[in-house]
C-alpha cells in the first residue's frame, strides 16, 4: 500500500475513534486532529496505532476542557 493512503486510512481511524468516544461529529474530530500537528507527526513517525494516538487526543481533550 502506498504510504499516503496508509496514512489517510491511520488519520480516518483516529477520526473514527474521536468521534465515538467524544461523541462529537466528524468535523470536529478533524478540527482536533488538526490542532495537534506535532503530536499526529509524531505519532506517524513512531508507528503508534491509531487507536493510542486517539486516545492520546482524548486525554489532551479532557484535560484542556478542565482547565
């Protein structure tokens, strides 16, 4: 598989993942995944799941909507 569609279908399952947990729409999904490009480059880079990269978001959520 070609390494952009590898990373397009890595970002959708992330998105996917955003949107059940935080129970919020696609778009706003892809608006966080968007606000944390070093993280998502990083994640890439370090061959993290997905589903731990998700995750990581959630948590980085949480915390900035307790502040």
């Amino acid at each position: 598989m070609q390494p952009l569609m590898q990373l397009l279908r890595w970002e959708s399952a992330i998105i996917t993942r955003l949107e059940f947990e935080l129970q919020i729409e696609r778009e706003a999904a892809s608006q966080l995944l968007d606000t944390h490009p070093a993280l998502i480059r990083k994640a890439w880079h370090s061959q993290r799941s997905a589903q731990d990269t998700a995750d990581q978001l959630i948590a980085l959520s949480t915390k900035e909507k307790t502040k």
